[in-house]
C-alpha cells in the first residue's frame, strides 16, 4: 500500500465513513482506493499508516452505504482495471 503525496490526512475520518450516505461514501471512496492500487513515484505507506487505512476500510465496510459506495467507485475506476499479476 503506499501514499499519495499528500497522505492520509485528506482522507474521510472513520467517523466520516461509520455514518456518512451513500452520495458522500462515493467520494470517500475515490479517495481511499489511489492508495490500494500504487502508481510509480507513490511514497510507501508506514505500518501506522497501514494500520490506519485498514481501520477506515473495516468501519466503512460496516456500514451498507458505506459499501456500495466502495464498490460502486472500485468497480469503475480505473485503478481496478490495473493488472498487478
């Protein structure tokens, strides 16, 4: 997993991604999933930060809106269409 320049500070709070609808779990999201799939130049996330993004995922994905809205995104963008062998 690695990082965006900029991050996990831009990303939704867990609280944020708990209790937020379905609209809002769709830009969550479009921000989450660029850290799943690495692009050249990405600085390694620390194992803090891994924690930290693993945590985000797990209480989004507890929360029905929460999910779809991963997976509509994911399903569509374009990092998912990434072969990583």
């Amino acid at each position: 997993i690695v990082s965006q320049s900029h991050g996990l500070s831009a990303l939704p709070t867990a609280d944020d991604v708990s209790t937020d609808d379905f609209m809002k779990q769709l830009g969550h999201a479009s921000q989450i999933i660029p850290l799943l799939h690495p692009q050249d130049g990405d600085k390694l996330l620390t194992d803090d930060e891994s924690t930290s993004l693993l945590e985000l995922l797990s209480r989004q994905f507890g929360h029905s809106d929460g999910i779809r809205g991963f997976f509509a995104v994911y399903l569509t963008s374009a990092e998912s269409l990434i072969d990583e062998d």
